[in-house]
C-alpha cells in the first residue's frame, strides 16, 4: 500500500514537471514572436498589434518597395493582384485568380467595420463602381499593397482617397 501511494506522489510530481516545463516553452517562444513583430511594425511604420499574423508582416517587409509593373507578380515588379496573389499562395497556401475583379466576385464580402487581418480590401480607382485595385488588410485601417504610383507599400483606409474609392472587404474561402 505504501508503495503505490509513493508511485502515486511519484507520477504527480513528474507529471507537474511536465507541465510546468510545457508552459514554459511557448511563453519563450512568444516572446520570440512578439520582438519580431515589434520589429516588422516599426520597419512598415504600423502600430503594433499582438496578434499579429508575423507571416504576413514579413512578406510585406520583405516586399515593400517592389516597383509597380503592370501585369508583373515578382519582386523585380508586381501590379496589385500580383502582389496579393503571392501573398495568399506563400502566407495562406491559397490560389487566388489574377485579376482583381475575379477575386471580388469569389470573396465573402465583409464591410469595414468587420475587417480582420489577412482579408482583401477592394476599391473602383478607376471611378465608377467597377474593382481596378485590391490590397491586404493589416490592422487600424492598415493595408498593404502596390500601388501604381510608389509600389508595394502601406496605405491607411482612413486617407481620404482610399476612403472614396473603398468599394468592400473580402475573405477568401476555399
């Protein structure tokens, strides 16, 4: 009796080591996290947000300041679908379509209020009401994409010339 009340102590206590040493981990590996995070913020010049998908700011780090090229999807230059067609493959592992105005009709639109990162911001740059342009949400009116003009950079909903041509969200599903 006695020794299986000593086995019994025995499996608990190596069984709190176990977890204690599971707990710690992650909270490491967290904060590992969280530094680059902090780091890809400050260097795209966004507040930073905790919850960050680090796998979508260092894409964008690592693009920013591609030159626009019509029709391009390489970093030697990329139109907007390019950029957030690469994006969706290497981040998400999805494939999306090339061209902006197929990838508006196959997206669950989501109003901007509502918007989450990662989803696909559409906007009529053109005029009118029809998509020429599309980007990815980051976070605080926060998108990233290329823009005709300067490349991939980061853009703010909040500006007044994305606030006019803003057409929808989207989240893609697969």
């Amino acid at each position: 009796m006695r020794l299986s009340h000593t086995l019994i102590l025995l499996l608990l206590v190596l069984t709190a080591i176990g977890q204690q040493d599971t707990l710690e981990f992650p909270t490491i590996q967290k904060s590992e996290v969280s530094k680059r995070v902090a780091k890809s913020c400050e260097r795209l010049n966004v507040p930073f947000h905790k919850d960050a998908n680090l796998a979508l700011l260092e894409f964008a780090v690592d693009w920013r300041g591609t030159p626009y090229s019509y029709g391009g999807s390489s970093k030697k230059g990329t139109d907007c679908s390019g950029f957030t067609l690469n994006a969706y493959s290497e981040i998400y592992n999805k494939n999306i379509p090339r061209i902006s105005r197929e990838v508006y009709t196959n997206c669950l639109p989501i109003k901007k209020h509502a918007l989450y990162q990662g989803d696909i911001v559409f906007f009529a740059t053109a005029g009118g009401e029809r998509v020429s342009h599309l980007g990815i949400y980051l976070w605080d009116g926060y998108f990233v994409h290329a823009s005709s003009s300067k490349g991939v950079m980061i853009s703010n909903l909040k500006q007044n010339y994305w606030q006019r041509t803003f057409i929808s969200g989207g989240a893609w599903l697969d």
